[in-house]
C-alpha cells in the first residue's frame, strides 16, 4: 500500500517549511517512526519520521525546496520493513577489528556528510555522547584538502627540474570561495535581527556583580544538589531567579508594544538562549516564576541537549516575555545583545574574572562579572533600566533575598 509522507503541523503560524536533507535514500527500508528527512521551519530544524515502516519509494522534495503544511513530499511503500538501510551505509568491519555500533551524527552533520560524500565513521567526533558534528565534519574536510596539498607539490617538485620562482600571482596560493545557502532558520535569524534595530528604540545600559557568594554556594551544596536532582547547580538559575524579581518590580520590562497600546504580562515567560551549529535558538521557560532552582536548572540542560539534537519544539520557541543569554561560555567579557522582538528587554552575561575592586577601603580580588542590559526606550526609561539591573546586581550579590523577598 503506497502511503503519502505529508509535512506535519510544526507550530503555529507556521505554513511553510524547507526540506533540510534526506536521511533515508529511495528504495531503503525504514522503520516505523524512524527519521526520515530534516526539515527546517523559521524556529527550529525538526526530524520527520516515518509514519508506517517499509520501503522510501519515491522522493518528491529535494533539499533546499520548500513545501507547505500538508503536502506530499515522498511516497512510502508500506510493509514490513528489513533492517533500516542508511544513506551513506557504514563499511564492514575489519577482519582483525571486532565490529562497533555506528558513529551517530547529529542532523546537520548528516546533510554535510552528504555533500562531501563522506561517512560518520570516517570522522573523528568531538560532540556530546561521541557523535558528529558540523564543525567536525568541515575541520576533517579542511585538513583532507591541506594533507593533499604538500603531497601534491612534492611530487610535481620531484617529477620536475628546479626552475626559478614563478613572479606575480602565479606564485600565490589559489584564493577560494564557497558559497552556502543560509538555512531558513538562518534567514529567520537575520531578519529578526535587523528588525529588532530598525523598529526598537534600542540602548545598553551595564553593571558589574560580585559572584562571590554564587559561587560559595554552589561550591557548598553543588555535590548534594547534583545527587538529589541529577543535574549540576550552574549559575542561569540564579540569574532567572533574580531577573523575574526585578521584572516584578519594574513591569516595563516585561511588556511589549502592540499597536498603541503597551501590553503588561503578569507571568513571566523567560527565554533562554542556545548557541548551536545551525544558528541561535531561544527556548522559553514558561512561567519560571513557579520553578525551583532544580527545575530550572533541569530545564536549562534538557534545552541545551536538544537544541544540539535538532530535537527542539517549535512551540518551545515561541513566546517569551524577557530573554536571557550567556555569552561568557564563550569567553566573552562585554557585550550589547539584541532585544527579541516584541520584547522590551533581554539582559547579557559575560564571563567571570577576577580583578581588583574596592570594598571598605580596601582593594581586595573578586570574582566579578560585567552584566549587560538592552532595552526598548519607547517603554522603558532609563532610571527604570538602570534600576532593573541594580536589583539583578543586588539579588545575585545578596541570595538570600531570592527567598526572602526583601
């Protein structure tokens, strides 16, 4: 029975999708629920599978083509399905190696094996639970065509009699280009981006913290808080906690321009932002004003993990009433991040370093961190800007207000 592999519902307001890549070839056997296409929407890259197991009979979307909410893209020949057959299969095992379970990549890293005619096994994983990634597969990619290079001139050298230095830019190295299609997530991204500057009144306002006691407490009860809740005490759930304070004091904030009118949001629906290979994502974490420490911390890694996995939600990415990002786990020191619009505001981290600062008259070391916060002026004045991010400083400096409230 021949059944037709149709584009789901993938989130609201969203009609239109990007086929990303193929993980099954025509005519290979797939099994029930087993993924069989990438395909890309404006908030996130979602797997497809197959709805009955038997054989990919017919592709009907290629990569890079779009297709809407409830059109075909391939026909599936319904049956029972043999063992899956992958596109890129993997080599059989070496006589004297016993064989191991196949190298695991992740979505994007599928489709630029694909294009390199590449399989995962041939290349080194430096991912999450020993799978590739994108940068894994473009590094092996590089030094492939860097290793050909010196054999190549080396034997052109020893083929051919010494002769002078060609002048000019014969002697230069080939210059290259390479031109990739953004992705539509990419293209979401750079849109929103720009919007964000062109519509929004937008300006920066920044403060220091002293993580001193953060980092006390983590380092008092991080080996009971990893034992009874299973995740690591990290630093986004004090930084959520004392964001969702401040926005309770001042509500600008936490609102956004419709119209003519200023929407005020009574919940608090924080968006977390996660750098992946296929651009930045912001998963929001509803109502966190309900959550524990543990919850939010257990929220924060299941969104890192999959948004790594292309396994994110589009609902998950929609909404959000405040943003928060971390550009310290990348190293850096200072930073104006873009509002998401609608929203009014979104406050940065940067890294923590220790350096000098006066207390009391003295010049001690603390472990400081650099906090940034951008917002809409056409909502937010800047005493209640400067405000704002005073409170984060002094809930993040002084915990203990996190449960007292004062």
């Amino acid at each position: 029975m021949m059944i037709e592999l149709k584009i789901p519902a993938v989130g609201e307001s969203i009609t239109e999708v990007e086929i990303g890549s193929w993980l099954k070839a025509e005519g290979a056997t797939v099994a029930k629920d087993e993924p069989v296409a990438v395909i890309e929407t404006e908030k996130a890259t979602v797997e497809l599978p197959a709805t009955e197991a038997g054989t990919l009979a017919k592709i009907l979307k290629q990569p890079g083509e779009t297709a809407k909410v409830g059109e075909t893209i391939a026909h599936l020949e319904a049956g029972i399905a043999e063992p899956s057959t992958t596109v890129n299969p993997a080599p059989p095992p070496k006589a004297e190696q016993p064989s191991s379970a196949p190298t695991r990549a992740t979505p994007l890293a599928k489709r630029v094996l694909a294009e390199h005619t590449l399989r995962a096994e041939e290349v080194p994983a430096t991912g999450p639970g020993g799978r590739v990634s994108k940068a894994d597969v473009l590094q092996h990619v590089a030094q492939a065509q860097k290793d050909k290079t010196p054999a190549s001139v080396a034997s052109a050298t020893a083929a051919a009699p010494t002769s002078p230095a060609p002048s000019g830019k014969e002697g230069t190295a080939a210059r290259e280009e390479r031109a990739v299609r953004m992705t539509l997530l990419r293209r979401t991204i750079a849109k929103r981006l720009v919007e964000a500057q062109s519509t929004a009144a937008l300006l920066t306002t920044f403060n220091e913290v002293d993580m001193s006691a953060v980092l006390a407490l983590r380092q008092q009860y991080q080996e009971a808080f990893q034992k009874k809740y299973g995740v690591k005490l990290g630093f986004m759930s004090f930084f959520v906690k004392a964001v969702i304070d401040g926005l309770k004091q001042f509500p600008q904030l936490n609102a956004e321009i419709r119209d003519q009118d200023i929407v005020y949001h009574n919940y608090h629906d924080i968006g977390l932002a996660v750098s992946t290979d296929r651009g930045l994502v912001v998963p929001v974490l509803g109502d966190a004003d309900r959550l524990s420490f543990a919850e939010i911390e257990q929220a924060v890694a299941d969104f890192a993990q999959r948004a790594r996995d292309a396994k994110l939600k589009p609902e998950e990415l929609a909404g959000g009433t405040f943003t928060i990002t971390n550009g310290g786990v990348f190293g850096s020191l200072l930073s104006t991040p873009l509002v998401n619009p609608p929203q009014s505001g979104i406050l940065g981290m940067h890294s923590i370093q220790e350096r000098p600062v006066a207390i009391a008259g003295q010049v001690v070391i603390r472990p400081m961190m650099y906090v940034a916060l951008t917002y809409d002026h056409r909502i937010v004045d800047g005493k209640e800007a400067v405000l704002f991010l005073r409170r984060v400083k002094d809930v993040v400096e002084n915990p203990a207000r996190m449960f007292l409230e004062i």
